[in-house]
C-alpha cells in the first residue's frame, strides 16, 4: 500500500469534518460563533482573528473532535480551507462572517 492510498481514508475524513463545520457554521447557535471564528483563523488569523480555545467548550464532542482534528491536520500538511473547500467558496463565506474586513482574504 503506497503513502497516498492509506491516507486516502484519513483525508476523506477531514474532508467531511470541513464540509460538517462549514454547515455548523450557516446556522445561527453558539457552535456556529466558535466555528465561525475557528474557520477564518484558520485561513489567516492575523488579519481575521484569532481562535479562542476555549471556545470548543460550547461545542458538542462531534464538533470539538472535528476542531481538534483539523488543528492536527493543520499542523502536519499545512492546507487551507480551500484545500477542501473551492476558494471562492471559502472567501465568500468569510465575507460573510468578517463583513467589517476588507483586506485579509489571501492566506
């Protein structure tokens, strides 16, 4: 088995916890407020904000595992959201969670 067809699983995996957190994010709880400063902080903390960790205390363990799952994936390969999600996507919805934000959309 090569490299890329045993992390083939795991990748899948972290595809589908972007793709959870990302419709975490479009409602309106407080799980969708820490998603929603956890995923620009991602793309470029610096310019967008930083991500509070305890924060994940007002998620459920589905989504903290998620979190913490991509904060490892994050560390090992470092890809962006849009590695996952298409960057047009990924920039449209931080417009809209950052509106006041005009600069800070290049990672």
């Amino acid at each position: 088995m090569t490299r890329i067809e045993h992390e083939q699983p795991t990748f899948a995996a972290d595809c589908l916890a972007v793709v959870r957190l990302f419709l975490v994010a479009e409602q309106d709880t407080s799980a969708s407020r820490v998603v929603t400063n956890f995923l620009p902080a991602w793309w470029n903390a610096g310019s967008l904000g930083g991500f509070d960790p305890t924060d994940l205390w007002h998620l459920d363990h589905c989504n903290t595992n998620d979190v913490v799952g991509l904060i490892s994936l994050i560390g090992e390969t470092r890809f962006y959201p849009d590695a996952f999600e298409p960057r047009d996507r990924v920039v449209a919805r931080i417009r809209t969670w950052r509106p006041h934000v005009s600069g800070g959309l290049e990672h």
